[in-house]
C-alpha cells in the first residue's frame, strides 16, 4: 500500500504541472540568451531609417556600395596611384597619407590616393560574409571601376592589414607596390612558434585578451561580449585611450579637433558590422598564412614594405620582427620609440609614400 501511494504521489498532477514549468523557464532564459547575443540589423546608408549618403560609391559585384574618396593629383594626371585601406574605428575621411603628405612629393611624383570606407564603416554597406579574400576582391573592383590601370599601390593601416596581406595572396598580379604600415597581426597564424605568439598575446590587457579570444573561438558571441556592462570588453571598440603609449596619446591630442567633424559617421551603421567584424575577420582562422607568401618582386620591379613602431601596445612589435625574418623579401622599417600612431608623427608620412614610390632605402 505504502509503495503504491508513493508511486502515485510521483506522478501526481502537480508534478507535471511543476515539469511544464521548469521547461517553460528554460525555454524563456535560452530565447532571451539568444536574443541578447544577437547583434541589431545595420542602418543601411539612404534607407528610411538610415543615415544620408554624401559622397560617391561604386556598386560591388554583389550589389554592395562601397563609399570612396580621391585625394592628391587628379587620376588621370597621376603616375603614382594608391589606394588607402584605414584602420579599425577609421574611415575613408582618416586619410593621413594623403592629408600628411607634402605638396612636393604629391605634385613632384604625381600621387593620386584613393581611400575607401571598409564594408560597414561610414557609407559602405556591412558584409556579413566579409573575409580577407573579400576584401581584397573589393579593393581590385574599385581599382577596376575607377580605371586606375593594370597595377596599383596599396597602403594598408593598422586592422586594414587584413586586406592588405590579402592582396599580396589573391590580387599579387595587380599590385605595383605595397607597404604595411602597424598591421594587426593574428595571434593563430600558424607559421608563429607557440612561445613567441603566446608571450606577445599575453601583453595585452585581460579584457583584450578575452575579447580576441572570444573573436577567434566564439565569433557569434563577439556582439554580446563586448556591449555587455558586466565586465570591460575590447579596449578598441570602448575607445579606452587609456592604453596606449605616451607617444599615441600625445598624437591622439592633438588629432581630437581634425577627427571630430567626422568621427559620428565612422559607425553610424552599427558597431558589430564595423569593430566586432574586424575582430571576427582579423583573429579569425584564415585561409593563408601570410609568413607563406612568395616574393612579388623578384627583379626589384617593385617593393613590399612593412613599417612597425617598438612600443606599439596594440601590435606586439616581436611579432613583426618574426615576419620579416620569415619574408626576408619585405623591407622591415622599425621606430625606436614610436607607438600605433607613428605616421601622423611629423614627416612620417612623407617617409613612408616616398620609400613606397621610389624605392630609397631599399637594399637592391
């Protein structure tokens, strides 16, 4: 009797009801999970709720618009053309090659520049499938749009490296010369020796660890991890001055004025299409390691240069040191001194094109 009025009691009405009830729970708990890991849809440049268009884009093979804006000589005067790639948190208008670089230079070697807004920054729509190869196929259509010949320079700054290593991989024929200038390595390149990537990945601050660690393991969880107000998220997308070296925040002062016309515009579409895609695009798994690429420029036709700052606290300076020693073929240009910010230092930028264009300084 007692067994049978436990057994009962176990599946008493209210017992079901209770089952309901916990699955309800957390079917409630895992929707609203995964509704606050989603990032908000992008505000699509002349949609009715989007910002306005103010300058020219081109339309991309798959329907994207992509913003752009010329500098320098005009391009059918020019004998030197560049196309700028800019950095994270930057757009088309953060153009320190062209707005640094002395008349002489520009009129001496006819230089015309193109700068362009990444996919999502500023004008140019969001690319959720964006990889590096991408990137690099839409530098080329620009190039071929704006009928800037056969070949062409490429610039690429700081996070706009991602690209301008995948130009040198997928578009090598294109390219008259190219210089890196602070490029964002990736921690998981696979040619890196374990130590060296280890100790230069743990120079950065805890919370930028674990938000490029959650970039390369959990992409999908990038949004959530870094809007969320429990613990600090990327210092990049926070826009945390506050870790920079003495240099850049020097560098940064003095930039405020110049970049506030501009700056609301950088991610006026969205911070996930923009910051949290770099990250997920930068320390992601690539197709290729860039320590495999072969020498363009065999017959000194052209060069392949890359320049780093030593007390860069955002690219470890060890890393770079490792490239060029890999890729003997690149020209390796290291400032004592200089943080991520060394080419809006006085006559960097000169440096930096003028070496690029003419080839000085470059061991033949």
């Amino acid at each position: 009797m007692a067994t049978g009025s436990t057994t009962d009691s176990a599946r008493s009405p209210s017992s079901g009801v209770l089952q309901k009830l916990l699955l309800l729970f957390s079917v409630c708990i895992a929707a609203s999970t995964y509704k606050a890991i989603q990032p908000p849809p992008s505000k699509l440049c002349g949609s009715p709720d989007g910002p306005s268009i103010t300058g020219p884009r081109i339309k991309l093979r798959d329907g994207r618009q992509l913003a752009y804006k010329e500098h320098g000589v005009p391009r059918d005067e020019a004998t030197h053309k560049i196309i700028v790639v800019h950095g994270s948190d930057s757009c088309r208008h953060d153009n320190a090659f062209a707005a640094l670089l002395s008349p002489d230079i520009k009129e001496g070697l006819g230089v015309y520049m193109v700068s362009f807004d990444r996919p999502g920054y500023a004008e140019s729509d969001p690319d959720p499938n964006r990889t590096p190869k991408s990137l690099a196929l839409d530098i080329e259509e620009l190039a071929d749009q704006l009928s800037l010949g056969s070949k062409f320079y490429v610039i690429g700054y700081s996070m706009g490296g991602q690209a301008t290593w995948a130009c040198l991989k997928y578009i090598p024929h294109r390219l008259a010369g190219v210089t890196l200038v602070a490029p964002v390595v990736n921690y998981w390149w696979k040619n890196f020796p374990s130590e060296i990537s280890t100790e230069a990945f743990n120079q950065q601050g805890r919370n930028d660890q674990w938000a490029v660690r959650v970039a390369h393991y959990a992409p999908w969880l990038t949004h959530w991890w870094n809007s969320q107000s429990w613990f600090p998220g990327s210092s990049v997308v926070a826009r945390n001055l506050g870790m920079l070296s003495k240099a850049d925040k020097e560098i940064m002062f003095k930039l405020g004025a110049a970049r506030s016309q501009h700056e609301a515009q950088i991610r006026q579409q969205g911070t996930h299409e923009t910051l949290h895609r770099d990250m997920i695009v930068g320390f992601g798994t690539w197709e290729f390691d860039p320590m495999e690429l072969e020498n363009l420029f065999p017959n000194n036709e052209g060069s392949v240069h890359l320049w780093q700052g030593d007390d860069d606290v955002l690219v470890p300076v060890t890393l770079q040191r490792y490239i060029a020693k890999k890729l003997p073929w690149i020209h390796y240009h290291e400032i004592p001194g200089a943080g991520h910010l060394f080419p809006f230092a006085p006559g960097m930028v000169n440096n930096i094109v003028k070496t690029l264009l003419t080839n000085d300084g470059v061991k033949k």
